[in-house]
C-alpha cells in the first residue's frame, strides 16, 4: 500500500470515528431530554392525582357534613312531632282512663 493510500485510509477511521461519537453524544443528549420530559411529566401528573384526591376528600366531608346536618334536623322534627302526638293524647284521653277499670266492672 502506498503512502498516500495508507494517509487516506487513517484520515477515513478517524473521521469515522468522530462521526460516530457525534452520533453517540447526541443520542445520549436526546436521551437525557427525553428522560427529563419523562420525570417532568410525572411530577405534574402526580401533582394532579393529588389535587383532584385533596378535592375529593373535601366534597366527600362536606357531603358528609350536610347529610349529618340533614339527618339531624329530621330527627329533632320527628321527636318533637312524637312530643305533640303524645301531648294531644293526653289532652284527649278521659281523666279516669289514667286508673285502669277493676275486673268486671263497667266503666
């Protein structure tokens, strides 16, 4: 092989090589972006995951709040419905029905 053949053939590898290694530097400056997107993304996916959970919750307590507030009012009219029933009876109801008749006798 002449000179000239074995200077080309060295200038050949060499470029190849730094080609190559371009090529590789740039694959990992693609991959670190990529991994960066990736990691950027899942902190924002999982800032949303919690916020609508912390939104949830509160519309759950809230509902909670308002069924109990719900519950109770019907309770205290149902009690006080009962407390008038019972007063209008009582107030109905003959003054010697409060002693119960002998046996046999007639009222």
């Amino acid at each position: 092989m002449s000179l000239n053949k074995a200077l080309l053939a060295l200038a050949l590898a060499a470029a190849l090589t730094a080609c190559t290694k371009t090529d590789e530097a740039a694959t990992d400056a693609a991959a670190t972006d990529a991994a960066a997107t990736v990691d950027a993304a899942a902190t924002d996916a999982a800032a949303t995951v919690d916020a609508a959970a912390t939104d949830a919750a509160a519309t759950v307590d809230a509902a909670a709040t308002d069924a109990a507030a719900t519950v109770d009012a019907a309770a205290t009219d149902a009690a006080a419905t009962v407390d008038a029933a019972a007063a209008d009876a009582a107030a109905a109801a003959p003054a010697d029905a409060a002693a119960p008749a002998a046996e046999g006798e007639k009222k």
